[in-house]
C-alpha cells in the first residue's frame, strides 16, 4: 500500500516504514506529523484518486531529523567589468519516517 502525499509545493511516493526528505516542517526529532494532502491511495492494485485530494486519507510520520542540504554557490560574473558576486544557500530540509497510511 502506498499514497501520493503533497508537501512544501512538491509531490512525494511514500509506503510505510520508509524514510524520505522534505522541505523544512515545524517540530523536534520524535515528533508526530500528519499529511492530510493525500493526492493517491494504492491498496493493492485498487487505486483512489482524490480530486484534488482523497478524502479521509491522510499519512502520519514520525520526524527523525531537521537537516540542511548541501551547499549551492550562486556565482555572477560580468566579465571586462570586474564585477561579481559569489553567494551561497543551504536549504532547511526534515527528514521523516513514514509510520502508516491511512485510506479513507
């Protein structure tokens, strides 16, 4: 069994016991979390398609770390002008476990 969860404008495949990144979400490691934005259901071969979501489904995860990603550089440069601009972002990523899917 598994669902197509919406979160942080993206779209993630989940099952139970796997663990995937999301963008950042509130809460300290051991947190319960929950996904209402169900997009799919799969049980089996019998899928349910929301429109736009399925109603009463949802997935609930455990939230093991808050982590960042790794360094992306942003470099400009003009050339014969000698003018640039050297800067850098990590992005505030969760990483969670997913403990169950519940369909509706």
């Amino acid at each position: 069994m598994f669902a197509v969860i919406k979160t942080g404008g993206k779209q993630y495949r989940v099952a139970a016991d796997e663990q995937i990144t999301v963008m950042s979400l509130e809460g300290n490691a051991g947190d319960k979390v929950t996904f209402s934005d169900v997009l799919l259901v799969d049980n089996d071969g019998a899928a349910t398609i929301g429109a736009p979501f399925v109603a009463g489904a949802s997935v609930t995860a455990e939230i093991v770390e808050q982590a960042r990603g790794p360094k992306v550089i942003s470099f400009k440069k003009r050339r014969r002008k000698n003018s640039k601009r050297k800067r850098g972002h990590r992005q505030d990523l969760t990483l969670v476990r997913i403990l169950e899917v519940i369909a509706a």
